[in-house]
C-alpha cells in the first residue's frame, strides 16, 4: 500500500478549520455568559433606575438599603394623549403622597437626555431634577449633572394661573426680584443649548400631551383631602 501523504499543518484548509473550530467555541462561551450573566445585569440595572429615582426624591444616603426604601414607592401607569402610557411613580409616607417621579427625555445638544423629575402634591412645585443618561459636552453641557444647579430647581414652580408650563432655563441668572424667578432656573455657562433643550422636555412632559393632566389630577386629590 501506498503511504499515506503528511497532514500539511500549514495548508490553507487546515488553517481554515483550526480558525472555524475556534471561532464556534468562542462563540458557544460567549453566549452562554451572555445567558448566565444576563439576570446580574438586569438586577443592577433595576438597582440602578431605583436608586436614581431614590436620588431626585431626596430619599437616598449612603449605605442605604435601596430595596427598603424603594417599598414606599409605589408606581402606575399613566396614560398619555397619544394612545402610550408611561410608568410614574408616588411617594407614599404614613399613607399620605409626598411627591411623584416621572420620566422625562428629550433631545440636548449632542443627544437624548434621560431623567426623572419630582413634582409635589400640589401637582406644580418642583422637589427635584436628575438626569441619568446623556452625552452633554464635558465641562459645559455636562453640567445639568451638578448638584449645586439640581438643586436649584427645589421650589420652582411648573404652571402659572392657567396650567401651561412656564418653567425655564434661562440664559444668565434668574433675577430674583421678579416674579417671574418662580418658574426661572440658572442657565448653564456656555450650554445654551443644552439648557434649551432641558427647558423643552421639562415643559413637553409636563404639558397636556404629557403628565399634564396627570399632575392636575392629583393637585385636585390633595386640594380635597385639605
């Protein structure tokens, strides 16, 4: 019989083999990671959207337990005017409502803004504002994460006497001795744009094709219980 002819180890089709035969074991560990890691990254993404809504509700500190305090949250759905609902969220203390978080997103000078919003019972104050998720310019636009301009929204009000939004970033400072401070916010130092855009989304879900209605709602429950 005839010799068998040398397995040549550096021919086209063995490389091609070697590089196929790696490229499915990798593949078959990747993806069984990709399904053994995916419920840790869905419980740290739930961590995660729950302490941000503990955050603008004023309600989380250090060592905080978030799952203990995320219990006095209740959410619901609210229906919008354009036929979709978006989830809210209420603050309950001793069976009374302290505030409601709501979603809000819009379009900044880079990117979409994503962040929550809490508004108090009367459906129009302002506790707090946070934005989780954007691509802002660093050092300027990026400033809508400082807690210092956060800050500054606690008080404000959303609506004048006749339930359209009014509340703005201007361009400079609020001037204090107007009345108009009340629905006023501190621009940002060389983010005019993104403060624009912040003052867009603020008033598109808090206008009648947004939570609008929904904020009216609850004012008129607090109005009754008082």
């Amino acid at each position: 019989m005839p010799d068998k002819k040398p397995i040549d180890r550096d021919s086209m089709s063995n490389t091609l083999l070697v590089a196929v035969s790696l490229s499915l074991v990798c593949s078959v560990f990747v993806a069984s990671a990709a399904v053994v890691l995916k419920p840790v990254q869905e419980r740290n993404q739930e961590l995660y959207r729950q302490r941000i809504i503990l955050e603008v509700a004023g309600l989380m500190h250090k060592d905080a337990d978030v799952a203990a305090l995320f219990a006095n949250i209740e959410s619901e759905q609210v229906a919008l005017t354009d036929g979709s609902s978006a989830e809210v969220y209420r603050v309950i203390t001793d069976g009374r409502l302290e505030q409601v978080i709501l979603p809000i997103s819009g379009a900044g000078l880079w990117s979409t803004m994503y962040g929550y919003l809490s508004v108090a019972p009367d459906g129009n104050t302002i506790k707090g504002i946070r934005f989780y998720e954007h691509g802002e310019t660093p050092g300027l636009g990026d400033q809508i994460d400082k807690p210092d301009w956060r800050a500054a929204w606690a008080g404000k009000h959303i609506y004048a006497v006749d339930r359209e939004p009014q509340i703005e970033v201007v361009r400079g400072f609020a001037d204090s001795s107007s009345t108009a401070s009340l629905y006023q916010v501190d621009g940002l130092a060389g983010a005019t744009l993104t403060g624009n855009g912040v003052t867009r989304l603020v008033r598109r879900w808090t206008g009648t094709d947004g939570f609008g209605p929904f904020l009216a709602s609850i004012a008129v429950t607090e109005d009754d219980e008082t």
